[in-house]
C-alpha cells in the first residue's frame, strides 16, 4: 500500500506543481499584459510630445519670420525718415531760391511843419 499511496501522492504533488505552473503563467500573463498597456500608453505620449514639438517648431519659425520681417520694417521706416528729412531740406532750399524778391521800399510820405501829409503825389503837369 505504502507503493500506491507514494504514487497517489506523487501524482497529487505532480497535480499540485501543475497548478502552481499554471498560477506563474497565468501571473506572468497579467504582468505582460499591464506592461504591454503601460507601453502604449507611453508610446501614445511620445508621439503626442513629438506632434507638440513639431508644433512648436512650425511657431517658432513663424515667430522668428515675424521678428525678421519687424527689423526690416524698422530699417525702412528709419531709412524713410532720413529721405523725409531730406526732403524737407530740399523743399526749404528751394523755396528760399523760388521766392519772389522783395517788394521795392516805399518812400513814406512826411509831415510839413504844418501838419499837411507831403510826398504822397506827384505832380507830373507843368
């Protein structure tokens, strides 16, 4: 009997092993399973961050087009004072070498010891 009870619990402890394996695999799978899902979920975020650094990429081209575009802006409009201060000189200049000469001094008219306003008329009879 001693034969049939080791083989009885040989089997059950080969019955037992069997369970435990199955246990492991079955642990093991769960693992992989709650890995597999934690990588995706950090893939997802690795591509979701290369979208927004590409994102800030295209911003901060635009932005920098922007300044670009600014410090010409800047450089023309300081360019167009100096040609309106030119101008200005210019005009100035001009208008000093166009203007008419100045009216011919009118001899103003005297007083007499009388009073009388001389010097107004002439007399042209004779």
């Amino acid at each position: 009997m001693i034969a049939g009870a080791q083989g009885a619990s040989s089997a059950a402890w080969g019955q037992l092993q069997m369970q435990q394996a199955q246990r492991n695999a079955d642990q093991a799978e769960q693992r992989a399973r709650a890995l597999q899902s934690q990588a995706q979920a950090a893939q997802q975020e690795a591509d979701q961050a290369q979208n927004n650094a590409r994102e800030l990429q295209g911003s901060s081209s635009a932005a920098r087009n922007d300044a670009d575009s600014a410090r010409r802006n800047v450089t023309t409009m300081q360019s167009l004072g100096q040609v309106n201060a030119g101008l200005s000189e210019l005009r100035t200049q001009i208008a000093e070498v166009v203007a008419p000469p100045p009216a011919p001094a009118v001899t103003p008219a005297f007083t007499n010891a009388e009073g009388q306003v001389t010097g107004t008329r002439i007399n042209v009879t004779a």
